[in-house]
C-alpha cells in the first residue's frame, strides 16, 4: 500500500475516533450570561445551552460569589431538554456559575462561566 493512502487511513481513523468521542459529551454551545459578559445588578437569569439532552435532575449549578462562597442553584424543571436555567438576585462583583451536567447518553461534564455584575 502506497505511503499516501496509508497516511489519508490514519488521518480518517483518528478523524473519526475525534469525532466519537465528541457526540459523546454535552458541549456547552452558550450561555446567558456569556462568558465574561458585564450584566446590570439585580434580577439575573442564568441559562445555559447544550448540544445534547440534559438529565435536569442530575446536574448541578454552582454559584461562586465574589467572597469565594458558594450556592447551589435550583435548575428550573419547565425548560428544553438541552437546556439548564436558574435565576437569581445578585449585587456588583465577580461571579462564576459552575455546571456539571449528565447528558442522557451517561456522560458527565463541567465546566465554568465567569461574569461580572455590575451597579445600576
């Protein structure tokens, strides 16, 4: 078998193993607020959005507050699948919501969406 071909075979190999492992993970396609966005102080909703079915009843929203502490958020049960949401009254600072959601296919992934609030 020329060199070539044997190259173009890996190449394919490993190009779809990537893209297995990818449809296997919920991906996080966007968020509100997005990632390092500036939002007015008060009423925030967050929501966040997969590229996969969201099991709401096994994933959790973290909210990290500018001292560093920490409070878990109720996931609102009236959404989209692909979709976690929650809603909170924050004043000025440095936030961060951290996920960790299970998509139905068993999967478990995490990540972190840092924004900041700021006065009216």
């Amino acid at each position: 078998m020329p060199a070539c071909i044997r190259w173009i075979a890996l190449f394919t190999l490993l190009l779809s193993c990537g893209v297995g492992s990818a449809r296997a993970h919920a991906i996080l396609e966007g968020s509100e607020p997005k990632i390092a966005a500036t939002v007015a102080e008060g009423d925030v909703a967050l929501r966040l959005r997969f590229n996969s079915r969201i099991d709401h009843a096994r994933s959790v929203l973290t909210l990290i507050r500018p001292d560093r502490s920490r409070t878990t958020l109720p996931i609102a049960a009236d959404t989209a699948p692909e979709i976690v949401a929650s809603r909170i009254a924050l004043t000025p600072g440095g936030y961060v919501v951290r996920w960790q959601v299970l998509a139905v296919d068993g999967h478990i992934t995490r990540g972190d969406v840092p924004f900041t609030v700021k006065g009216r």
